[in-house]
C-alpha cells in the first residue's frame, strides 16, 4: 500500500483478516465457535498452522485510508 502513496492509518488487529481455507479445509473460521464447522453441528478437524504456509492476511476497514502526496 505504502508503495502506492496510500497510508491504511488504522492498522491493528482488529482490522486484520485471515483466509482461513487451507486450516480449516472443511469448515470456516469463526471467531464466536472457531471449533464447529458451518453446519454448527460438528467440530473441525483444523491443519496445524505451521503446515500451512504461507497464510495470506488481509486488510479491512479503509475508513480512515488517505492518500500522500510524495514529496522530494
């Protein structure tokens, strides 16, 4: 992004996401039952993260993203 003149400026965790596909293969990542598949009626069998790699992170919530002007 800084590479692009554009400053996020509200950078923090929980403004951060995780695809979370390749962990859970058969069921989604949920931060209020992380362990349940998406039928909410069985666990996930979830891949250990350091077989996982590389884990792709994403940034959300561009509300307060400006654009700089470079200046030399």
């Amino acid at each position: 992004m800084h590479e692009q003149r554009i400053a996020h400026r509200g950078a923090c965790t929980f403004n951060l996401m995780v695809d979370s596909a390749n962990m859970v293969p058969d069921g989604n990542l949920s931060f209020f039952r992380p362990d349940m598949k998406e039928d909410w009626k069985n666990l996930v069998d979830p891949v250990e993260q350091r077989f996982v790699a590389p884990l792709k992170y994403y940034f959300i919530d561009f509300e307060t993203t400006c654009m700089y002007i470079h200046s030399r």
